[in-house]
C-alpha cells in the first residue's frame, strides 16, 4: 500500500484543545451539528464512538465507519464497515 496523504475532520460538542493535534494535518468542524454530519459524510473514512451521529453519516455517503468501542482495539482497514 503506498503513501496516502491524511487530513483528519474533527467534530465535538466539546471545545477541543488545538495543541492535541500538532503536527497533525486537520480541520476542526464548525460546531453546527447538521453541517458537521454531511461534512462527515464527504469523508473517505470515519473513526468514531458507536453513536447514530456517525453511523448515520456512514450510511448517508456510503463511508467506512470504524467504530471505537474498546480502548484496545487496533485500528485495521479490515474493520471499516459501511452502516
């Protein structure tokens, strides 16, 4: 597999601290939450907790949804899943 470039959307109803991502490539969502689900729609992939919000975004665009229910399980592309 060779390299891919990576842009990570990141979306919360909490204030995120931008320093938790430096050195990363992102954009923070706009904190309006119908917008924040089409642009999840939009994406490639979707990483995210086991909640309607992104498993409805991977259905609506036909996304790979991992979703994150335990601490310890690897991220693979094998366990991306379209809802």
């Amino acid at each position: 597999m060779g390299r891919k470039r990576v842009k990570y959307l990141v979306c919360s109803d909490e204030k995120q601290d931008e320093q938790f991502f430096a050195g990363l490539n992102y954009i923070l969502g706009n904190d309006n939450q119908l917008e924040d689900m089409y642009s999840f729609a939009a994406c490639d992939y979707l990483i995210g907790p086991p909640s309607t919000y992104t498993m409805w975004a991977s259905f609506y665009g036909s996304i790979p949804l991992f979703v994150v229910d335990t601490l310890d399980k690897p991220i693979t592309l094998e366990g991306f899943h379209i809802c």
